[in-house]
C-alpha cells in the first residue's frame, strides 16, 4: 500500500515492527506469546479496516488490496481467519446463504456470485495449500453487515412520506437509494439477505424478474407481498415514465420553438411554418400524457389515503374500474383493435399503388395555416420592437431623444463649399 489512511496504526511504517508482525506464527513451545499478540493484531485491523471502508465481505484478493505492504502479505492471514471464524465475526459465505429460499435473490445472486466451495477447517488451514484454498472462499464480516443493514432500513425509513404504500418498492430502486451505503451488487444483496434474516423485509421475483422489497412496518407482524402490493408499485412505474415522457416532450417543444425563430432570423417562413407544426403536435401529446399522468396521480393519492389494506384494494378496484370505464367511452375494445390491425395491415399491402394517388391529395389546412400564420406575426412583431428598441437607445446615446430631433440634409454641393474654404485658408496665409 503506497497511500496509508490515517486509521492504520503507527507502526505500519515501521519496517521492524511490521517485519515480526507479516512473519508466520512460531510455535508455543519457541515463542508461547507470540500467537496471541499477532492474532489480537491482525483481527482487530481487519475489523477496523473493513468498518471504515464499509466492507461487508472480503476474499484473498480484498485481503491483499487492504493490507499488503511492500509486496509482502501476512503469512499467518490462514491463523487470523480461523480465529475471526472461531469468534464468530466472519461467517463463510456458502453457510451465511445456507437458510435462503430457493430461487430467492435468483436474479443477482445466480448472475454474480458463484457459489463457493465450502472448505472445512483441517483442508482449509493445510500448509501445503494455504493460498490456493483462501482465493477461492470469501467471507462475510457479520458486524459490520449488521449495520450496514440497519442503515438501509433507517435510509428508508427516512424517505417514507406515505405509510400506506411507501413501504412497497423495486430492489433497484431501493439500490440507487443506498448506493453509498452498498456501493457494489455483491454488498447489497448481502444486506438484503440480512434485513430478510431480521425478519425486516421480505421479498418477491416476479414473472419478468423485476424484484420486490417489502418492509415490514413497526409493531407489525411479518406479511407476504400481495397482489395490491404489486399493483402499487407498477402504478408507482407508470407514474415515473409518463413523468419522464412528458419532460421529453416540453423539451422537443422549446426545440422546434427555437428553431421557428432561427428560421424566421433566415427569412425561411416556411421551414419556420413547419417547425411550429411540429412544436403544436409535440403539445398534443405533451397535454395526452399529462392527462395519464394526473388520472394516475388521483389513483395514487385515494391509495395514499386508504388507512388499511382493504380500504387499498377497494381503492385499487376502483381505479381498475375507471380505466375500463374510460377504455369502453373511447371504443377502446379487443375486438375493434384487432380490426383496426387488420385494416392497417391491408392498407400497408396496398400502400404502393396508392401512393401516387395520396400525393395528390389537397389537405385542407386553412384553419391550422391560419393559426400557424398569426404565431409568425406574433414573432416578426417581436423582432421589430427589439429592433426599435435598440434604435432608441443608440440615439439616446448620442443625446438625441427621437427622429425628429435630428438636423435636415443639406441641400447644397458640400464638395464647392470645401473648397471655398481651402481657397479663404490660402488668401490668409
């Protein structure tokens, strides 16, 4: 390590020192001492280490990183873990797993972590092949979990705002929440599988692998994730994308806005004409998805107001209800989408021989020209008094408060009168 924090101890500077503490562990019979002083060391550093920089498990290559010093690496590293694994401050990973559901956590666990071969202790502290079993296990430092996990918990509790649904959310959501306090995939799924273990949360993969967390309330025995729960939180997604649609869609507005009035600046009025069309029906659909939006949001808040889990199902139904409701207003019905798919198909097919005969189709635009026609007014206005204003602010300038102020042109040769004065100019000297 060339960079030494300020939490190792004084003596890792010490080459000495530390050259008795990297050497193996001599024998009681030689040195009786010498165990308990390096072991006492070695474990509280690791701890110490791993606490300060948050990590929840560790593995020969994490070892090495965190305490190696001028290429050298504890020789009695096999001593140390076997005394942390006696103690119970670190667990084998496999065993702290041992109790998990099938299929629980499938999604990242499956994908990122292989499972372990579980060592026991007479192969894993053999001393004709010490480093290779160490590279292959990791550990778990179960304190230290411990209270990574009961920050995440006091993390979401803090974000509650809602306690009727607030307690519902996606695993990645919650993730990106406590990215500082589990940085990498690894550490976070620890920490899940710890709050499941405190009886904290439970969890549930759904069909598209989309995981979901569920904490359990204060003072509230431990329930299942339900059906209600799962539409909650895909209302919850709904909402999130209409937000983030209609976001796009204000900035593709102020887009061909900008554009109108770069074109006009060209005297292009008709690639300005075109440009607000565009703009106008980025607006409609900005005004649709704003409608979603703010039908879902009044779904949202009857849940938000439901004081019991029946009184946030019947909410639920009710909102079920009113998007069917508006489906059948709108003749929105399978029967008539498939027809209209079929009718599209069929006007696709003939899409060739009829494109001859579009383009000689006169649409009538005359009302939307019109409007189209009075927001280019609108902006030529707009150019004409910036322009005037900064007329009159160069004459105020110049001390002249307006036009009229200013002297007539001369109406005579000034070329004669220049040398009428050259001549009195002579006739003087």
């Amino acid at each position: 390590m060339e960079n030494v924090p300020d939490f190792y101890p004084a003596c890792w500077s010490d080459d000495e020192r530390m050259g008795a503490l990297f050497a193996a562990i001599r024998p009681i019979a030689t040195n009786p001492a010498d165990a308990p002083s390096k072991l006492k060391f070695w474990t509280d550093l690791l701890l110490l280490v791993f606490e300060r920089k948050q990590i929840t498990f560790f593995n020969y290559s994490i070892f090495c990183e965190n305490f190696r010093r001028k290429g050298r690496i504890p020789e009695c590293l096999p001593n140390v873990i076997e005394e942390l694994l006696r103690t119970k401050k670190i667990q084998l990973w496999a065993d702290f797993h041992s109790d998990n559901p099938q299929g629980w956590l499938s999604w990242t666990f499956h994908t990122l972590v292989k499972k372990p071969t579980v060592w026991t202790v007479s192969t894993l502290w053999d001393t004709s092949s010490k480093m290779p079993n160490l590279q292959d296990e990791k550990y778990v430092v179960l304190d230290i979990l411990k209270k990574s996990a009961e920050d995440v918990s006091l993390r979401h509790r803090s974000c509650i705002s809602n306690d009727t649904i607030d307690h519902v959310l996606d695993a990645s959501v919650l993730k990106q929440q406590c990215s500082d306090i589990s940085p990498s995939d690894e550490s976070f799924c620890l920490v899940l599988t710890q709050l499941r273990k405190d009886r904290k949360i439970v969890v549930k993969e759904l069909p598209e692998k989309q995981m979901v967390v569920k904490f359990v309330k204060e003072n509230q025995k431990q329930l299942a994730v339900n059906d209600t729960d799962i539409g909650i939180l895909r209302l919850q997604s709904t909402i999130r994308t209409l937000e983030t649609s209609v976001s796009k869609l204000s900035q593709e507005m102020e887009k061909h806005l900008l554009e109108a009035k770069q074109y006009l600046s060209h005297g292009l009025k008709t690639s300005a004409k075109n440009a607000l069309r565009r703009k106008k029906e980025a607006e409609v659909a900005l005004e649709k998805r704003e409608a979603a939006r703010s039908n879902l949001h009044a779904l949202l808040h009857k849940l938000q107001d439901a004081k019991s889990d029946a009184m946030v199902y019947e909410a639920y139904k009710a909102g079920i209800a009113g998007m069917k409701q508006v489906f059948e207003e709108g003749g929105l019905t399978l029967e008539r989408v498939d027809i209209t798919v079929d009718e599209m198909n069929e006007v696709l097919d003939k899409h060739a021989d009829v494109q001859e005969a579009l383009s000689r189709v006169t649409v009538d635009t005359s009302s939307l020209d019109g409007d189209l026609e009075k927001e280019l007014d609108e902006l030529l206005s707009d150019e004409k008094e910036d322009s005037t204003d900064a007329l009159s602010t160069g004459l105020n300038s110049l001390g002249l408060k307006d036009i009229e102020n200013l002297p007539d042109v001369p109406d005579t040769d000034t070329s004669s009168g220049g040398n009428s004065s050259r001549k009195a100019l002579v006739n003087v000297t």
